[in-house]
C-alpha cells in the first residue's frame, strides 16, 4: 500500500532538515569561538576520557614540579652553607697548625685563640641557619634552634628528613642534619668540642694539647666535605628528575591539545560547508512551501 505524504508532513520534515543543518553550522560556530572541540561530553565521549586524564596528570605533574623547585631550592641553600662551614673550618685548621709552630710566642698563641672563639661563634650561628624561615639542620624540628653558643658540644640534632615526593615511584630526603656536618656530641671530632677545647688549650700556651687536636681537625673536614658530596649528589638528582617533569609536561600537554583543541582550518572549511548547506536548504524549503492547496485547484 502507498504512503500518502501530505503538505504537512513535507513542511514537518523540511523543518527538521533545516534546523539539523542549523544546529550542525552552530556547533562549528561554537568551535571556532571557544578554540575547543570538546565543549560537551557528548562532542566525543571517549575524548572527554582521555581530556580528564590528561588534566589530572598535568595537576600531579605541576605539584611534583613544584616540589622539585623548593627541593632544589633548599638544597642549593644547604650547599651554600655548608661551602662556609667548610671555609671557616678550613681557616681553623690553618690557625691550629700555625699555633703547634714551637716558634710562636705566647701571644701569638692568645691572638690564635680569640679569632678561633669568634670562629666558633660563626660555626654555631651557621649551624642555626634558616631557609623560608626553617632551621635546615634539625631534621623534621624545624621550628626549633639545634646549637647554642654555650652548650653547641653537647648538643644532638634530629636526624630524621625532610622528605619531598616527585613522582609516585621518587621521594629524596633533602635535608642533612646537623650531627652529619658537625658531629654527634659524643664524636671526638665534634667540631664545636675540637674548637672548644683548641680554644682552652692555646688560651693557656698548651700547644701539645692544641696538637692533639689536629686529627679531630682533619677527620672533620674531611665528614664536612662529605655531607657537602651528599647534597651535591641530591641535587644533581633533583634536578635531573626536574628535567623529566618539564619534557613530561610537555608531553602531555600535547597529547591534551590534540583531544581538546580545535583545527581552525578544518573548522572553518566545515562552517562553510554547513552555512552553504543551510542556505540551499532555506532555498528550497522556501519554493516547496509556496505551494497550497490553491495550486492543486487551478
């Protein structure tokens, strides 16, 4: 049996074309406004997935990076101290080794031990050094001063670190405690007992004991310059893993642009398509339409 197709139902279905037409040329519109392709899930369903993923990811990786910008920060810092612990060590051990000369005066030996006191003054206050308002050679305590100038000798520090987290497989330990760069206070080589007693010794013209100390001296520099390696190994790292985040980021931030950001060219090249489409469809709805029942009539 045939269909009938009435006038009504040829104007129902030619207003359906032109509004398909019309909705498809303003789907490009809004393309081509926003710079996205993926302004609603229902643009690419599959796409919105990989689109949510990658900004989670790039959320992650902008977190890690951050961390590794502190991390290398307070690294940087850490290694800048330590250089002057290590120079004004250094500049110890050179007046201990001039004050033991048997040719030395007394008074030479008294002006050794009062730059030596004012050394030590200096090694204590570096040992209480602050970064972002944290004392860096206290471990987890940062909040807490680890050496006074009268009682540096007897003091330990917390030994536990800092830990920064760059990926889910890499965390580091930025921090080296105090007791790794100045001794545990039970250390014969505790640098601020070494000093101190450098101090009494050449106070009173004792260069045999001043001499005896001239192990303790060098043992020291030697675990100062150490923790220095450690720190410079650090951060080598850190800053390779910084490396890694940036090409990462970039990485994904392609892969992004692709799910999410429109081709201009062939969005453009679509829209005029669309309106030449809704053009000759308004065109041609406009001639059916004419028609009425008058026509049939004549």
């Amino acid at each position: 049996m045939a269909l009938r197709v009435t006038p009504g139902m040829m104007n129902m279905q030619m207003m359906r074309n032109i509004n398909t037409n019309l909705v498809r040329m303003d789907g490009n519109m809004n393309v081509l406004s926003t710079g996205m392709k993926l302004n609603k899930p229902s643009d690419d369903p599959v796409g919105i997935t990989y689109s949510l993923r990658y900004r989670s990811e790039l959320s992650f990786n902008d977190q890690y990076q951050k961390n590794a910008d502190t991390a290398l920060s307070w690294l940087e810092y850490t290694d800048t101290v330590i250089s002057q612990i290590n120079d004004i060590s250094k500049r110890a051990n050179q007046l201990l080794v001039q004050s033991v000369n048997g040719t030395n005066p007394p008074e030479a030996s008294i002006a050794i031990s009062t730059e030596l006191e004012q050394i030590y003054d200096q090694l204590v206050s570096l040992g209480n050094s602050k970064f972002n308002d944290k004392f860096i050679f206290n471990g987890q305590l940062t909040d807490q001063a680890p050496y006074d100038v009268t009682l540096a000798s007897t003091q330990g520090t917390d030994a536990f670190g800092i830990t920064y987290k760059f990926t889910e497989g890499a965390s580091i330990d930025v921090n080296v405690s105090g007791q790794d760069v100045y001794g545990l206070p039970t250390d014969p080589d505790n640098l601020f007992g070494v000093m101190q007693r450098i101090q009494t010794a050449l106070s009173i013209d004792d260069k045999a004991a001043a001499q005896a100390e001239l192990e303790n001296m060098s043992t020291r520099l030697t675990k100062i310059n150490e923790a220095r390696s450690q720190i410079g190994a650090k951060t080598n790292r850190v800053s390779l893993i910084s490396n890694r985040l940036v090409d990462l980021e970039m990485n994904l931030t392609a892969m992004q642009s692709k799910v999410e950001d429109a081709d201009y060219a062939e969005t453009i090249m679509k829209l005029k398509q669309d309106e030449s489409v809704y053009q000759a469809s308004l065109a041609t709805s406009a001639k059916i339409m004419q028609i009425s029942l008058l026509d049939y009539l004549r």
